[in-house]
C-alpha cells in the first residue's frame, strides 16, 4: 500500500498532529487496519478504502492505536489534503469525505484546508468537581460563570473552562478518576481551555486528553474544536453571534498548533468551520522499508 505522513494544525513542518494516511483499495481486512494504526501509533490513521468516488465523496475510515472511531478533525483535513493532491491533482476546491459520521465537506481557500461541522448537539452539565478531581485540579480554577458541558459535532467532547494558564498547564489525568468518569459520561473526550495564551495572535489556549482512545494528550484535536465554537458560541464566551479565532494546542507535548475557527449562530442555527494548514512530510510503500521524503 502506498501511504503518506502529513503534520496538519501546524504552522510549519514538525509541528501539529501528525497523520498516517494510507491507499487502501481492498487490500487488508479491518483487524490488519487497526494493527497497522497501532505500529504507527499516531493519533489517527486514516484509510481511503476507494479510489473513485461514491455519492460524490470519498470512502475514509479512521483508527486511533485503540479503536475505529466515527469521526476527527485533523485526519478529516489531512486525508482531504492527499486526495486534493493525489486524487483529484488540485482540481477541486471542495472535497466531500465519506465517515462513518456521514458526508463531511472540506474546502481549500487560502492555503488552508476547512472542514464543516456537524449541527452540534448539547447534552449534559457537570459537576465541576467531578472534573477538578479528573483532571488533578482544584474546582476553583474552574470558571463558575460557564457550565461544564458535553457537546458533540461528531464527537461528544466534555469542556471545561479555566481561570488561567497556570491551570491548563497544571492539568493531568487521574487514571482512577478519569476511568470513573468515562463509565458514565457521553462526552468522554476532555477539552480544557483559557483565555489566557501561548501567543499574542491567539484567542484560547486549549489542552485535550483522550485518553480512553489510546491518546493521553492530543496535539491538535480539529472535532473537539467544532464543539468548543458550539460552546462559545451558546454560552456567549466569546460572542453569541461570530467568532473567527486561532486557538493554541499542543504546547505542553511539544506539537504546537494552531486551530483556526469560524462560526455564527442564528437563533438554533449553527455553521460552525475549523481550519488549518497541512504539509507532506513523507510518502512511501507499506512493507517495503521504503520512504522518499
């Protein structure tokens, strides 16, 4: 199989979440593509199970080193940037991938790659204290003004707004309490955010643990950011109306990113757009040993 490494999120090589992407037109069964999603041990693998298109897009099948997932933002992105180049060899601003979460539409404009969320869907609040306990905090560097909130535009994700910096950095999983978390949560995905950020050009700085997917900590995690311009956008964090922001990710794990969001809401209506650069790192043959940079 012919397969590509690209970072995505990032502003330069070597930096953002780094995708293994592979053309796989019927040539292993889904237990091999889980096994090869493991060896790799990314965040995400994605898989392009069709060289043509069906109902206009194409097929992508996305693993984590643990499990099939049904959607996620940079490999929605990446994948989108090797079938622009490869597929469709740059002839098409508008691309349509295929997920398991269903039609997700991707656009080229300005050397970026735009993915389109999902209506988001919000469920549950939280108690603040079951996350302090998880995230290894205390409940008052929680905010008391927004809720803790599950949300999904895909992928249900928990958020959780923080007073400062020092307590995003601060956070790390408690297995215990995180494994009773997860037994009952719908939004097992945890987003802690601040307005407090790496960079003077950034709006939120944003850490995201997934650790029941075989991913402690993400680089640049592009689903949970449709769920965090939802959330914005609901609970007038930062506007009730539009946002257009950069938010920082990755920095603690050294992968810094940067995630691009715009959104607008209209009373129940919402239209909500994440964006980012990509680049090719590599490209090879699977199984040979063999890569051209």
């Amino acid at each position: 199989m012919e397969y590509f490494i690209t970072d995505v999120f990032g502003e330069k090589k070597y930096s953002g979440n780094q995708l293994a992407t592979f053309f796989e037109f019927g040539t292993v069964s889904e237990d091999e593509m889980q096994q090869i999603a493991r060896e790799i041990n990314y965040s995400e693998t994605t898989f392009i199970t069709c060289g043509e298109k069906i109902n206009n897009g194409y097929d992508v099948r996305i693993f984590t080193p643990a499990s099939e997932i049904e959607f996620a933002g940079h490999p929605t992105l990446g994948t989108a940037f090797i079938i622009d180049k490869y597929l469709e060899k740059g002839k098409s601003g508008k691309l349509l991938l295929n997920l398991r979460a269903g039609q997700i539409p991707v656009t080229k404009k300005n050397g970026f790659y735009w993915m389109k969320h999902n209506t988001p869907t919000f469920k549950k609040r939280i108690d603040p204290s079951i996350l302090a306990g998880v995230l290894s905090i205390s409940e008052y560097d929680i905010i008391d003004k927004f809720p803790v909130q599950e949300v999904s535009t895909g992928l249900p994700v928990t958020i959780v707004p923080l007073k400062s910096m020092a307590a995003l950095k601060r956070a790390s999983i408690s297995k215990a309490e995180y494994e009773g978390f997860i037994e009952e949560a719908w939004g097992k995905v945890i987003l802690v955010f601040s307005r407090e950020t790496y960079s003077p050009t950034q709006s939120l700085a944003v850490r995201v643990f997934v650790d029941y997917l075989g991913i402690p900590e993400d680089p640049a995690t592009g689903s949970a950011m449709g769920c965090l311009a939802a959330y914005l956008l609901n609970f007038g964090v930062l506007g009730k109306k539009r946002i257009e922001i950069s938010v920082g990710q990755g920095y603690e794990i050294d992968r810094p990113s940067n995630l691009y969001i715009e959104a607008t809401r209209e009373g129940n209506e919402f239209d909500i757009n994440v964006g980012g650069k990509v680049f090719e790192i590599a490209r090879g043959i699977w199984g040979q040993g063999t890569v051209d940079s």
